[in-house]
C-alpha cells in the first residue's frame, strides 16, 4: 500500500491505541516488523487550548515512521486547527478518529459518535483536508456503524472518499459492541468495493493466519493489527512469515520475558517521569507478556504491583526459577 508517498509492505500495521500504544510500544512493533504506525489519540480541543499533555502526544522520532498523527473532535474549527498544529511535528498523514468507542469520546459527539452524524463527520474530514493543504494525507479511522440495526460503513466511507480522505481504515465492530463479539469483516470487503482509495482492515487479527483470511475476504489494502499485539509484538513477525509462506516459530518463555524487561526499560528510558510513575504506566505491559502461559497468574498478579525496574527484574528471575523455563 503506499501512503504519503511512501510504500509499505503487504504485512500489518500497528493500530492507534490510546494509552497502550506510547512511543517505546510503537518503536518496539516497529523493530518486530510493523509496516506502519499511527499515535494515540489526541483531542484536538485540547491542541488548540494548549495542553501540554495533548502536545506531548505529538511526538514522533524517527525509527516509528512512516507514522501518522491521530487528532479527535467534533467540530470543524477545532479539527482544522489542530491540524495546523500538528504539521511541525512533520507526521507522514493525519488520521481523524472516527471509531473509538470509549464513552468520554463518544459523549463529545466524536470518535464513533460520529457514525450516527455522517454529515458532520463529512464536514470534520473536509475542514482537515482544506487545513493541511496538502502538505500532508488525511486518512479516517472508522467502525462499520453505531449498532447491528445501523451499519452504514459503505455510505459513510463513500462520503469520507468524497471528503478527501486519502485512505480509509475499518474496524469490523459497532460501537455498541467495543470490543466484544465477533468482528464482522463483510463491511469492510464491502467498503473496498465501494471506494478508490486504499481500505486498511482492522478487528480480530490475532495471527498471520487471519491476516491472510482478511486480505482474502476483503480484499483489503492493508491489515491492521491491535489487542493481538499486547504482550506479543512478534505478531508482525508472524504476519510477515505468513506473507512469505514461511513457518513461524513462537519466542520461548525466556525470550519473551527478556523482551518484557527491555520493553520496560524502554518506557523508563523515554519517559519524563519518575521510575514510580513510569512503571506504573509499565505494569500492564508486563502482565501481558505471558498471558495464557502455564503456572503465570501469580506473575500477572505481582506485575501489577511493580515499583521499580528492579522489582521487574527480580519477578522474571523468580519465574524462571520456580519455573525451569
């Protein structure tokens, strides 16, 4: 797929995650294959009134790229403004959010609020694309509807074409659904039939498997992976041995575990915070890494309570002891 004229392998992106998916997650997707990655969420009211916390989110360094910068809002002025201040921070595309389901979004009529109100979301799209001039692409980030009784996917991805989005990604989910159930990947085959630009598919990749069944099904552009890539930055790995059709073998416990330490060493070194408050924002990366791994609850339960990097290192040897890992 090429974006910003640049093109990206046939493999996986990373999705935009907010409060998951920070500068050393997206630099650690990046090194295990990611194609491409996107920031998190950032509130373009909160750009334009001069939050440094939404400024901070901005910050991109160069082994992320290609990357894009993700701005939500509700009204116009405020998105087209943002965009504004967003472009010295030289993103490779700005992406509008279209599909978070999280209420303290939703409620602002943002994120996929949105879908209900595609009209304003066609007016939001066009006052980014006017905004950035063309210095830069404006991509969307959608679902396939508000409800099972309200899936417009194709209609509002036509519009947000039409707009000028220069690439559309979709998530196979309602917003009543978050992230439960199944992801339903009809609409998003439906919308690349439907639009010229490319269609990024998004929702339940969890191997390279299912990234080749999304490419199959929907023939999509490019597969984009999420929740899968918790604890598990090898999934890129694992797409791209699947493209090649090449076997792909999972790390072992001590590989994983070595990559949790470097993981948290990583959000410490990037961090402006304290290494109490940074590792409070680390804990839930480590809990991820051996999920659904035998004799790990007690691992899981201790990395939620972790102070230090030497509390990390301490937990790991012990689990390997206990363990003979």
């Amino acid at each position: 797929m090429t974006i910003a004229g640049q093109t990206v392998p046939q493999t996986a992106a990373l999705a935009p995650m907010a409060s998951v998916a920070d500068t050393a997650y997206r630099l650690l997707c990046m090194e295990h294959g990611a194609c491409m990655t996107t920031g998190e969420l950032v509130s373009a009211k909160g750009l334009c009134y001069g939050s440094r916390g939404s400024a901070e989110l901005c910050r991109i360094t160069p082994a992320e790229r290609p990357m894009g910068l993700q701005l939500f809002g509700s009204e116009p002025e405020f998105i087209a403004e943002a965009v504004q201040r967003v472009l010295p921070f030289s993103p490779d595309w700005i992406d509008i959010n279209m599909g978070c389901p999280v209420p303290k979004v939703v409620n602002q009529g943002a994120g996929s609020a949105l879908m209900k109100t595609p009209q304003l979301a066609e007016e939001i799209l066009k006052a980014a694309v006017n905004s950035a001039a063309g210095a830069v692409p404006v991509t969307v980030k959608m679902r396939i509807g508000w409800d099972e009784a309200h899936i417009n996917a194709v209609d509002f991805a036509k519009r947000m074409e039409q707009a000028g989005a220069a690439a559309i990604a979709v998530h196979g989910r309602t917003r009543t659904q978050f992230y439960g159930g199944n992801a339903d990947w009809k609409p998003i085959a439906a919308v690349k039939a439907a639009v010229s630009v490319p269609v990024i598919g998004n929702g339940d990749i969890t191997s390279g498997a299912d990234a080749l069944r999304m490419y199959r099904e929907t023939g999509c552009d490019l597969a984009m992976i999420g929740r899968a890539t918790y604890g598990n930055p090898w999934i890129f790995e694992e797409v791209a041995a699947a493209v090649r059709g090449e076997a792909y073998t999972p790390p072992d416990t001590r590989t994983r575990l070595a990559e949790m330490l470097r993981h948290i060493r990583m959000i410490l070194d990037l961090s402006e915070k304290s290494e109490k408050l940074a590792m409070r924002e680390a804990r839930k990366h480590a809990l991820w890494y051996l999920r659904g791994k035998p004799n790990s609850a007690a691992f899981r339960a201790r990395s939620a309570a972790l102070e230090t990097y030497a509390d990390a290192e301490a937990l790991v040897s012990e689990y390997l002891a206990a363990n003979d890992a």
